[in-house]
C-alpha cells in the first residue's frame, strides 16, 4: 500500500488524474473502474482538461462503475449514471459502447441476472487495470457497507442509516435517498489490477485510519485494501489525520528511485509537478515516470 500526503485534495486530484492518463497512454484500451460522489471530481475535471489540452485519447477505453441506486432511472438527477454523464463522460471522448453503469431499473428476480452479466462483461473486456475509490466515513468501498464479505461480487445492498444521511445532499429531501443499490463486490474490487482511493476532508480521517493501519475486517471494507498488491490512498492532510505512520508514508515517497514515482505529483526532480504537462509529449513522459509503484 502507498500512502501519498498532498498539501491539497486539488494535489491529490491532479496525482491521480496522472497515474490514469500514464495508463491510458501506456495501454489506450485500458479499463477504468469509475466512482462517483465528491472525492473523484477534481480527478474528472482534470481529466477533461488533459483531453482538451493535451489530446489525452479515451476512444479505445472501457469504463465500469462502481454501483448505482435501486430505483433511479439513468436520466434521474441524483443516478449515478447521469452524475458521470454529466461530470464526465460528456467531456471527453469515451465510446458510449464502451461505458458500463449498474442498472438503477432492474428488478426484482432479474437482480441476480444482471449482476452476473455485469461481472461477465467485466471479465471479458479483460478484467479492470485501475480501480478509482472513494471511502464512506463508515469505510465502505463501492457500497459494501460494515459487515460486507470480503469475498463479495457485484449484487444488491441495503444503505447504511449514516450512508443515506451522508447522501442526503444529493437528493431534495433524505426520504428520496433509496434503501438499495446494485454494487460491483469487494472481491470485484479486489480483482483490479491496481487501486487508486482517494479521501479529503476530517470526516473520512477516521475510516482512512482503519482503511490503512486498522485490523483487516469487514466491520470496515476498506481496510482489504492492505491485502491489495497495487493500492495507492491518495489524501489530503484532514483525512491523514488519524495515521500514526504519517512521517513515514512521506519519508517513502521522498526517497523513491525516480524511476519508481507512482505519485507523480511527488518527484524529487520537481520535474513532474502538476502545471507541467501542457501536451500529448508529456503526457508519454508520465507514462514513463509512473512504473512500478512501492505498493505492497
Ligand atoms: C461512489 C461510491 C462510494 C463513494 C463514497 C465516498 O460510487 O462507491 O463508495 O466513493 O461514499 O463518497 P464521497 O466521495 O462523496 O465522499
């Protein structure tokens, strides 16, 4: 596990929108395992901006969401499906064949079908090479919530009471929050070739405490991510406020071989800051700066 420390979650945003545009230039047919809520959207934005300035191609990539709410249409404001629309992949170039959302609509005995469709369809694009996570203040990844099998695939979940209420925002009132959601499992999530979680703010400071130095168990979901080979848990300086190791996880990242810079936002040149990445040529460079990460 890498645990990189920004000054600012805008940092952390660029890091990450980084290491997924080194992979999309390493692998143009790579496949995103995409979430939605606050955590990730200065990672779309930046993204956005690499397609527009940079030429930063998605043409050939494949996205899998995380989860979607039971009973939301895709045109529904507060659906996850019209959140990445709207956030993202209105933006960009991504082939809407290629974009892959859990069904809001789908019921009853066909749940089970489509979540078995959807791990099939997972499966035979190739299997998912970067995972985006946000974390719950519960420590739910995806919407495995405490008490979830470790083991789990993509199926049918009840909201948590404090998941509802930390989702409220997004709906007009707290009763229009649904109970349900179809989410890929945390097995599913595990199977990714790499993770990227990211946490900003105090009140994921407790659960990305658990998710990094606590006892791996379901009671926080998260934390499965220690047995993840390539996990990086990209944070502000509020959310690492519950780490004991945090001089340490700096001192890691600072002394890194060049060649191993994963956090690229991170290098010792000062090479690789964050305004230096103006065109497609800097992008391949990022490629090249983004190798095997000290992960595990
Ligand atoms: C969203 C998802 C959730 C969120 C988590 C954090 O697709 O799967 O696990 O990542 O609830 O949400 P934010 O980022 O809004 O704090």
């Amino acid at each position: 596990m890498e645990v990189a420390i920004h000054a600012s979650e805008a940092e952390a945003c660029r890091d990450a929108a980084r290491q997924i545009a080194a992979l999309i230039c390493r692998k143009p047919d790579a496949v995103l395992g995409l979430a939605t809520g606050r955590s990730p959207l200065g990672v779309y934005a930046e993204l956005i901006r690499m397609h527009r300035n940079d030429g930063l191609d998605f043409s050939r990539a494949t996205t899998f969401n995380l989860d979607e709410y039971v009973g939301l249409r895709p045109s529904h404001p507060s659906s996850y499906n019209h959140f990445m629309w709207t956030n993202f992949f209105d933006h960009i170039n991504v082939n809407p064949a290629r974009v892959f959302l859990p069904s809001g609509t789908v019921e009853g005995r066909d749940v089970e079908g489509f979540c078995q469709r959807y791990e099939a369809e997972i499966a035979r694009a190739g299997g998912i090479d970067m995972q985006i996570l946000g974390i719950g203040s519960d420590g739910h990844i995806g919407f495995n919530e405490p008490g979830s099998s470790l083991a789990s695939r993509t199926r049918i979940k009840t909201l948590t009471a404090r998941t509802r209420q930390d989702n409220a925002p997004y709906f007009q009132t707290i009763e229009e929050v649904p109970y349900h959601v179809i989410t890929m499992g945390v097995g599913t999530i595990m199977d990714a070739r790499s993770v990227l979680l990211m946490a900003f703010g105090t009140s994921k400071a407790k659960a990305v405490g658990g998710c990094v130095e606590g006892a791996i168990s379901a009671a926080l979901p998260a934390s499965i991510l220690q047995m993840h080979p390539r996990a990086i848990i990209l944070l502000d300086e509020d959310s690492a406020d519950c780490l004991s190791r945090k001089d340490y996880y700096r001192w890691v990242l600072d002394h890194k071989p060049a060649w191993q810079h994963s956090s690229l936002g991170r290098s010792r040149s000062g090479e690789d800051g964050p305004s230096a990445i103006p065109a497609p040529e800097r992008l391949r460079k990022a490629v090249d700066g983004s190798g095997t990460g000290n992960t595990d």
